[in-house]
C-alpha cells in the first residue's frame, strides 16, 4: 500500500508567524519569498513597511500565518511610533516569532533592542534568522550567530537568504512542525489579508521609494482614492500621493512629469500582474504639511497601529 492511501495522522498545525527585526534587514522580502509572489514592498530605504500584513502559506497539513511588520527603530516622529507600536503588538500574540538580523551589518543597539522584546514575548518558538546570506562571508554569519544568541535564547538558527530563495523553505518546514495543533484559520485560496486598495497605495509607494532620495521617501504618503474593475480584464485605478513638501511635490512629479510618470509605469506593472489584468492608473500629489506628525492623517493613511 502506497504512504499516499493512509488517511494523514490528522494532525493540522498551524498559527501567526511574527517576523521582527530593525528595518532593512529583509522581513518583506522573506515574505514575499516564502509566498512565491509578490505582495509585500520592499526597497532599500528604512521604514518600508508601515502596515501589519498576513500573508499565508498553506500546505497539507500546515497553514502559517506570516505577519511582516515594520521594522523597529528610533522613533523620530508620531508615524514612528505607531510604525513601532504595529510591530511589538504582534510579538505578544504570535505562536512563533522570528527575529531576523542582517548577516552583512554588524549586530548593535538596535538589535540589542528589538532581542529585548522577543526575549521577553511569551510565543513557545523563536527563531533566529541570518538573512542575506548571499551577500555574506562565513566569517560574519558566524560572528552574527554568536552575536545574536547573547542577545536572546532561540530554539533554532537558520542563515538563508530570500533573494537567492536559501533555506526559504526550511524556514516554512522548520516553523511550520513547531506550531501548535489548530484549525485553518484563513481559506485556502487567500493569501494575503490586506484590501486591494491597500495593496495599490502599497506597490505605488514601492515605487517612490525606489525612485526617490534623501528625505523625500519618508515624506510620502499613498491613498488609493478609486479601484474599479470595469470589466474581467480591465481595472481603473486613481491615487493620491501626499508630501508635505512644495519643493517635494515638484520632486515626485519630476521634471516635465517625467518622474511620476516613471513611477505610474513601473507601479502599473507590478499591479497588473498582481491582480492579472491591464490597469489605467491615474495618480495625483497634494501636499499635506507635516502629516508624519498627525495622527489622523495617519490613521486615515492606514499607517495606525491597531489599538
Ligand atoms: N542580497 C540580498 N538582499 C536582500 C535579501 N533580502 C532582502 N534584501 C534587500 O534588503 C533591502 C531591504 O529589504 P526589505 O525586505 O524591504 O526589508 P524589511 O526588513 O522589510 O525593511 P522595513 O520594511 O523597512 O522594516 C532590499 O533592498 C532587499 O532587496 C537577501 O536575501 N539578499
Ligand atoms: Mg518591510
């Protein structure tokens, strides 16, 4: 008798998988490369991610709720904090946290910090991660190992790297026998618990962010004002960026227009694919002085920790 006609020992685990760590050190790109699909942003500029999101990953007989946070860090301004807020609320609830830390940058106060708090969390699994093993020597995975285990007790260590999708899998398996025994929390065909406006405001951010230096990134705000799927192929779509800036503004619509049309295009792309038809995208700037530092402009932005 073949293994597959034995009826499985109908165990089903499963549960929320918190990935925390400073900011950059590649918690969205893990995300997306344990989904297989794109549906985190990501980019080098700190403080990419601002919202929690769930993205799931389904097998037999596991089901992992993957939640990316923002990175933790300094705060410097109200969006800061709420940014910080959103990630340590998920720490207390997870079953399993994975505290990731960047193999080519040298373990600090930071780290120090944000061990403290998945040190203390009470969730039954934690597990190291050293990411961006690709861009790694030996030498500074194992100084970062070393590093890290002063910093809190972990019940496993793994190096991997996303972008060249290393031990990616292991991490899933890995996590995955260690969750408790539960139920399917999210259907089999969702992978992702955010709203597809959230998603536009997210990918055109994705492309600020890319395109834009210095302070400008952080300045940005992205609204999706209209999402209407007009037919099965054909979606319209209409954003609001918001600088706090004048001479921002002028920065985001570039010379001649010509940089927010760049970012149209390349956002248009990503959209299409993600949501599998053409898109007319249509996006617009206002200047919104000082909204970092407005907590109902950040709310209403999405940028809230849930409290
Ligand atoms: N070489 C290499 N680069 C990576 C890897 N993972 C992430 N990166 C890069 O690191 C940068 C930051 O990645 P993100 O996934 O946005 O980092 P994050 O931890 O989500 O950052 P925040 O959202 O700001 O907290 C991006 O430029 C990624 O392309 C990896 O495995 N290898
Ligand atoms: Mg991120």
């Amino acid at each position: 008798m073949s293994n597959s006609a034995i009826p499985s020992s109908t165990s089903f685990h499963s549960g929320f998988v918190a990935l925390v760590g400073r900011p950059s050190v590649g918690k969205s790109t893990l995300v997306n490369a344990c989904l297989n699909e794109k549906i985190a942003i990501t980019s080098p500029v700190a403080q990419t991610t601002r919202r929690r999101l769930r993205a799931i990953v389904n097998s037999d007989d596991s089901q992992l709720v993957l939640i990316d946070t923002p990175g933790l860090h300094k705060p410097k301004d109200a969006l800061g904090k709420e940014l910080n807020k959103t990630a340590l609320a998920e720490l207390n609830d997870a079953d399993a946290i994975a505290f990731l830390i960047d193999a080519t940058k040298p373990v600090g106060r930071g780290d120090e910090w944000v061990a403290h708090y998945v040190d203390k969390a009470k969730a039954p699994y934690k597990i190291l991660l050293i990411t961006k093993a690709d861009i790694a020597v030996a030498e500074q995975i194992t100084a970062q190992i070393e590093a890290a285990q002063q910093l809190a007790r972990f019940n496993d260590v793994l190096v991997l790297s996303a972008v060249e999708d290393f031990n990616v899998k292991a991490f899933i398996q890995l996590v995955s026998e260690h969750l408790p025994e539960g139920p399917q929390w999210f259907p089999n065909d969702m992978d992702v618990d955010a709203s597809d406006e959230d998603l536009v405001a997210e990918f055109v951010r994705e492309k600020l962010l890319c395109n834009l230096r210095q302070e400008v990134p952080h300045s940005v705000g992205v609204v999706c004002d209209k999402l209407e799927f007009l037919t099965d192929d054909h979606a319209s779509i209409s954003a609001t960026i918001l600088v706090e800036r004048e001479s921002q503004k002028g920065i985001v619509v570039g010379n001649k227009g010509s940089m927010i049309k760049k970012v149209g295009i390349q956002a248009r792309k990503d959209l299409e694919k993600l949501f599998g038809c053409s898109i007319y995208l249509d996006l617009h700037v206002r200047v919104q002085p000082q909204w970092r530092r407005d907590a109902n402009e950040i709310r209403r932005l999405g940028y809230a920790s849930e409290d």
